[in-house]
C-alpha cells in the first residue's frame, strides 16, 4: 500500500509540474505574438475596430503607441527611415510629442531633420511628424519624407534665382544703351557703335529665352514617343554645319572621323541639339588656328552595344573643380569670357538632360591649357543597324555581304582618328 501511495503522490507531482510548464509555455507564447514585429502593418487585438484598415491605405509612416510608449503597430516604413528599432520609437523629439499629446490629448506636429542610418554621412532626412490620440490609451504618430520636396524646391528656387539675374543683365544693358543713343542723336558714329551693341544684347537675350525653352523641353518632353533610328553621322554632319560660321572666323579646322553606319535610337531634334552644343562650345573655347575634332565609335557594354562621340578641342581646358560643375544650369568655368562668346551656361545642362532621358551619360576628360573631350554615351539602335545595310550613302558591303563598319564617315574635313586615341 506504501508503494501504491508514493507512486500516486509522484504522479500527482508530476501532472502539477506538466500543468505548470505548459500554462508558462502558453503565456510565454502569448507575450512573443504581443510584441511588434517588422510586418508591413502589425495589427493587435487592442486597437479600435477598423484602425488597421485605414492605416493600411496610408502613405505616410505610421506607428502606434500604447501607455507605456510601446510600439503597438508600426508600418514597415517605419522601419526602413529609422522610426521604430527594437520595439521602441528611436527618435526622442518625436517620442516627446507622444507624452505630451498622450497627457493633455491635443494634436501636434512638427518638421524635423533625422540623420540617415548607417555612417551618419550624407543628407539629412527631412520629415513632418503629426501626433494625435487614438482612443482612451493609444497615440498615432504619422511621419512624412519631406527630402525629395525639399531638393526640388531647393533647386526651383536657385534656378529662378539665376534666371531673373542673367535676364537682368541684358535687359539692363539695353536699357542703357537705348539711353545713350537717344543723348547721342547728333552723332551719327556713336549712334551706329551703341545700336552695334544693342544688336548683341539683344541677341544674347535671345539665345537665353530659346536655351531656357529647350532645356524645358527636354525635362518635360519624353523622348522616345517620337523616337526613331537616327544616323550618327548626319547627327555629326549637322553639328558641323550649325558652327561652320563661327569656325571660320577663328580658321578652326573641323574635322569628323571615326567609324561609320552607326545609329541611335531617339528624338532627332534633342540629339542634334546636344551635339551641336558640345561642337559650339569647343568652337567657342578653342584659340584661332587650332582643331576640333568629332570622332564616333561602337564599343560594348553590359545589356548592349554604346555608342560614343567624342567631342576635342585643343582650348583652355578646364580645371579640376569645375570639371564637377559644368554641367549644372547657368555654371560658367570663366563668366567673362563666356559673355564675350555669348555663353549662356545652360548648353551643357541640356546635354546632360538629354543625355539621361535616353539612357546614355556625358563625361568630360580636360586639362588647363591642353583642352577638353567630351563625351556623349548613347545607346546603339540594334534593329536600325540592320536595316542600315539597305540605305544609300553608307560604306560598302564586304564579300560575304557584310558592312566592316570601320569605313571613315564621307566628309568634307580631315579625318579624325577614333576615340581610342584620344587623351
């Protein structure tokens, strides 16, 4: 019988034991499925019925706190600009809002700047925290990405800056021009010398407004719904002709080489409005008596063949840190002399622009005193280089019926060797 009891009384014990075990493996369980997780929107039972939903159609970060300034739901936004790490809201200014708002139930906001994750290096977050009650217990904290806004307006409000002065400048020398003619009626000459410069105010007033067009154009307009296969060679032969004059006044020699029955896919017009920019430039920055070189060539890449045109000149080259700029609107490396040349300092950024909007990129080699090369990376027009064969006024076909594709371009100018050879 004494047998018979211990083991009853062990087996009492031991199912007491299970009994304990298993309730704390429950509870133990039950607190893991309460804590947030990193899900695209956590939902908990405590939550007012049809928060979940609303939250879930929301741009903007959002994150749930109960009393204890827990997180009791965050989005996964949140997560990805910082918000919410280990369970806890990280920013303290935002998390002081909670408090306040939790005590006296009035809803905030504020704009703040947040370090980005990682190395801490770079531009800051700019954000717009709102914090408002959520029932008897919780607060709702609603977080929007202001950067990008701020970036645009920043760069809307320095372009209308540099509009209004490099308008200001020819309209203010026409105005004093037009002054000084009227005070020098009895003098025919000087008549003649300020008409003379009011001639080229006024000229380069409008090449300003048709640049500030153009550039408007290429950032609006997209490309490739009036794209087609576009000859590099006649966009060359265009380019050429667009500065024949201006060579010739400087007895620059232009000269265009390279390999022919190469083709883009694109808008004619803003291709032929790039290059011709680049050509006018390195007229316009070249001493008298020297060379300007355009040269195109085929070279591979990763998903598809580039083609390149390179652009030389044997100018005054450009330094180091303003190799950075050139390419920003209105950035001129010397303004003097770019007003003696009637510079606008937007040709290169539509360059750029057109450059990024079919896929391709502009880089420039130069060095002070040598000169600059400068080219436009676009890519190949695959079916058009095909159907090339069939054109007139392209190389010869080999014997097996194949084009070599290394016949130089017919031109007038001397020929000019590849990009290869080029500095």
């Amino acid at each position: 019988m004494d047998v018979n009891a211990a083991v009853a009384a062990a087996a009492a014990i031991a199912g007491v034991c299970t009994g304990v075990i298993a309730m704390l493996a429950f509870r133990w369980s039950e607190r893991d499925q309460q804590r947030p997780t990193r899900t695209s929107l956590h939902t908990d039972p405590v939550l007012p019925p049809g928060v979940d939903t609303v939250l879930s159609v929301l741009r903007s970060s959002a994150v749930v706190l109960d009393e204890a300034d827990a997180v009791v739901k965050a989005s996964s936004a949140a997560y990805a600009l910082g918000l919410v790490r280990g369970g806890k809201l990280a920013v303290e200014p935002m998390l002081q809002m909670a408090r306040d708002t939790r005590r006296d139930g009035e809803i905030r906001q504020v704009e703040l700047d947040l370090p980005r994750r990682g190395n801490g290096r770079g531009e800051a977050l700019a954000v717009s925290a709102r914090v408002a009650p959520l029932g008897s217990r919780l607060v709702l904290l609603l977080v929007e990405d202001l950067t990008e806004a701020r970036r645009i307006e920043a760069v809307r409000r320095d372009f209308v800056a540099n509009v209004s002065h490099e308008l200001k400048t020819p309209v203010g020398a026409l105005s004093l021009l037009s002054e000084a003619v009227m005070d020098a009626s009895d003098d025919p000459e000087a008549v003649e010398r300020f008409a003379g410069r009011m001639q080229i105010e006024a000229t380069r007033l409008t090449n300003l407004v048709q640049e500030l067009i153009d550039l408007s154009r290429v950032q609006n307009d997209d490309p490739l719904e009036d794209a087609e296969p576009v000859r590099v060679d006649e966009l060359v032969a265009e380019a050429i002709d667009r500065c024949r004059h201006q060579a010739g006044t400087k007895h620059i020699t232009m000269a265009a080489g390279g390999t022919a029955d190469l083709h883009v896919f694109g808008h004619r017009g803003q291709l032929a409005a790039a290059l011709g920019n680049l050509v006018e430039n390195a007229v316009n920055y070249s001493p008298a008596r020297t060379r300007v070189g355009i040269a195109a060539r085929r070279v591979p890449a990763n998903g598809g063949d580039l083609i390149e045109i390179a652009v030389t000149d044997q100018g005054i080259g450009i330094s180091e840190k303003d190799r950075e700029r050139v390419f920003e609107r209105f950035y001129r490396v010397d303004p003097a002399r770019s007003r003696q040349t009637g510079g606008t300092g937007l040709g290169l950024a539509i360059v750029k622009h057109v450059a990024a909007s079919h896929g391709g990129e502009v880089t420039v080699w130069s060095s002070e005193g040598q000169g600059s090369t400068f080219t436009l990376r676009l890519p190949e027009a695959g079916a058009a280089r095909d159907r090339a064969t069939h054109m007139p006024g392209l190389d010869e076909e080999d014997e097996t019926g194949e084009s070599d594709g290394t016949t130089t371009v017919n031109s007038p100018y001397e020929p000019l060797p590849a990009p290869e050879v080029l500095p």
